[in-house]
C-alpha cells in the first residue's frame, strides 16, 4: 500500500540542508518503494477497462472477489444462532445489494435515511426494513404520509428511537396519519454515539411506547463499531453482550413476554463475526464486508478481501516531479526520497481512497492537497494508464462515479446504475 511521505521538509534552507546530509549518508534517504507496474491482478483489470473503452474515473466491483466475500459471511453465520441483516447504505447500487440479499439468502435490510428509505420499498417491497439511526420527523412523517395505507413490509419499517423526545414526534405522527407504526429502540452499549443509556432510560422508553396504541415494539438495536478498536476486541464484546442482556432483560419484563422473536439486532460489519456465539441478540448487521473499504482492514475481517477499486486514468505524467516555488530543488527532494522522482497529474475525482497500485504512489505533502501523485524512477506508469485506489469507506464514495463497472475476472460484464446521490 502506498505511503504519505513523513520525511519531507518544507522549507527550502531545510530541504538543502536535509539533502546534504543524505548525500553524505545515503541511511538517511528514504527506502525506494517503488516496485515496476502493475501486478497481474491490475494489469488484468487494466486491460478489461481499456478494451471497454473505459477512459474516466471509474469505481469498478470485482464481481468473483464480491461472491467469496458472500460465501464468507454466508459459512460464517451458517451454523450461528444469529440472523443477517444487509447495511443498505454500504451496497449502493440495486444490483450490487441484490446480489448481496441473494447470496445470503436473507430479506432483512437496515437503512440509514429518507431517500434510501424510499428506494428500498420500490426496490424490494417484501423486505424487512430497520432504520439504523434515528430520523428527523419530518422525514418520518413523510413518509408515513405517503405509504399510511400500504400493506407491503417495506412500507412499515422499524423506526429506530433513542430518545422520549423522538418517540413522543412519531407519536403525533402515528396518530395524524391513523398509521400503526414499529418501533425498534437503539440502547447504547459502549459506542456512546446514540441510543438509550442506562437502564432507567430504557425502561421510560418501554412505558411510554406502550401507552400509545398505534406502536408496536418490534425489538432492540446496539451498535459496537467501537469494539474492534478495543486492545481486546473479544473482551469489549462480552461487556457489549452483557449490556445488551441487560436491555433485553429489561424489554422482556416490561412486554411481559420473552422478547426473542422480536428484533434484537447488533454489530456491523468491523465485529459481526464476534457475535456468531451471541446467546442476547439474534442478528448481526453487515455490509461494508462484502466489498472491504480500507477501514475495514481489521483483524476480524482478515477472511474478507477488497472487492472495490477506483480506476484513475493518469492525464500528465512529469520527471522531475516540480513543486510550485521549489522547482530548484526537484534534485534535492529526490536525494532526500527518491519516491519524489515522478509526478502524476490524475483524471480527479478520486473520492476518499488510498493508491495502491502500481506499488510506491503516494500524495505529495508539498503540492497541496490531492493533486500529484509521486512515484520513484522505478515505478512503470505513463499517461493513460490507470492507478488503481481502494476507497476507505464505500458510503458516499459508490454514489462519485456513476453506473459501477462490474469486472468477471477477465472483462467488464456490465455497469451497475446506483441509487440517488441522496440515498
């Protein structure tokens, strides 16, 4: 993966001075990271995009790397207690998502906004929807006002709440609309980023749903990103599921009912596999593992492997790379790291992602921003050709580029329309 240079000085009397001192010792250069070309994977890839005439920033799904990422979760959860809930937001293409729903063999989908929301019930009317965070009324009542007389599953979410407040604004709208709504409550179990914290919180929330007739509480809902970045995932987990016992305990004697059949969703892609023993919640929400973004090169996704890249068509391609106001000592920063050497001007629109082929690319800290890439004499990479990126997250980089391009292994078979830009 490529490096953002930390070595590099700023200033010109630093520059010389630092280059002098690794002209008399060469320990003091940086390491050379630059490794030729493409490897065959991206030459292959390369090709493909060429020979479909493929000239633009493009985010491109490896469609065979996408199946084993399915079958992964797919064994996984296989003999687990837990269900599989699909992150919508991660998925964002109609035919991405329902390869994703297929493959898994589940119909349960978890939606983050308005927009989506509204895709989803045209996309798939049958699903099982649960909203994975709070929604302004205003979006809810919406809606609500749009879908009150609709009987397909889709149009009767799980409205996720976290506050009295919330729950009291879809009551007004429950009731303006004479609309029964679900309503699902998000418990805080460590993250602290939203959901109900402690126990008498909970149980105010319990209380208050169930004096309103129109609502029916469709289950519990703990989020625990935070865990995979505990010094022990697999101990912050335990204290996630003791939590969540607590909140369900709670639920349970409030309903007067044991709560298992209802919705008892946890997890997200960083930890779901750490919950395949999960005796509380009974499903695990996924989504960004089914393409692995760079945050989600963790441990426990070591199983997973990307299956999203950016194609970038390099327009200008420079030797010595030029610095703005240091074009003078283009051979200093070169003597200091020659990962400097080359300059790459790309199409744009990159999104947030990091380089990683060919090997040793890495943005330049003193050109400013994202504008040039910078590479060694080593690395074989002329215009028009492509550097290939990872994105980091697939969120709101999948809506930057457009129709997906849908690589087999050997040629682009197709392109993927995404859902709206709002969604």
């Amino acid at each position: 993966m490529a490096l953002k240079s930390k070595r590099l000085p700023h200033q010109p009397w630093r520059i010389m001075a630092a280059a002098k001192a690794a002209r008399a010792d060469p320990a003091l250069r940086a390491r050379d990271r630059g490794a030729g070309g493409h490897d065959g994977y991206f030459e292959g890839l390369s090709k493909a995009l060429k020979r479909a005439g493929i000239a633009e920033p493009t985010l491109v799904i490896d469609r065979q790397r996408l199946a084993a990422n399915i079958e992964t979760v797919r064994y996984a959860l296989e003999s687990s207690p837990v269900a599989l809930r699909v992150v919508a937001k991660s998925l964002q293409a109609p035919a991405l998502l329902a390869l994703v729903l297929e493959g898994t063999g589940t119909d349960r989908l978890m939606v983050f906004n308005g927009v989506m929301l509204q895709e989803i019930t045209a996309f798939r009317p049958r699903a099982d929807v649960l909203l994975g965070r709070p929604l302004p009324a205003a979006q809810v009542e919406a809606f609500v006002r749009r879908h009150a007389t609709d009987s397909v599953p889709a149009a009767r979410p799980q409205w996720l709440v976290d506050s009295p407040r919330r729950l009291a604004q879809y009551a007004d709208i429950a009731r303006a609309h004479g609309s029964p709504m679900r309503i699902s409550l998000e418990i805080d179990v460590g993250l602290h980023r939203g959901g109900l914290q402690g126990d008498a919180a909970l149980a105010e929330v319990v209380d208050q749903a169930l004096s309103e007739p129109l609502f029916e509480i469709a289950g519990l809902m703990g989020y625990d990103a935070h865990a995979a970045g505990a010094p022990s995932p697999a101990a912050e987990i335990e204290r996630v599921k003791a939590r969540y016992g607590k909140a369900r305990t709670i639920l349970g004697e409030q309903l007067g009912r044991d709560p298992a059949g209802l919705t008892l969703n946890t997890a997200g892609s960083p930890t779901y596999a750490l919950h395949l023993d999960d005796a509380v919640a009974n499903e695990v929400a996924v989504g960004s593992a089914f393409v692995k973004p760079t945050h989600f090169d963790l441990p426990s996704l070591a199983s997973h492997i990307p299956a999203a890249f950016i194609a970038e068509p390099v327009l200008k391609a420079v030797a010595p790379a030029l610095i703005p106001r240091l074009e003078a000592l283009a051979g200093d920063l070169e003597a200091i790291d020659p990962n400097t050497a080359r300059g790459f001007f790309l199409y744009g629109g990159y999104g947030d992602a990091r380089p990683v082929s060919p090997p040793g690319l890495a943005w330049s800290p003193l050109f400013g921003g994202r504008s040039m890439l910078t590479g060694s004499a080593r690395v074989e990479l002329g215009e028009d050709d492509f550097v290939f990126m990872r994105p980091t997250e697939s969120e709101g980089v999948f809506l930057q580029f457009g129709a997906i391009a849908v690589y087999d292994g050997k040629e682009i078979a197709g392109r993927w329309p995404t859902f709206e830009v709002a969604a």
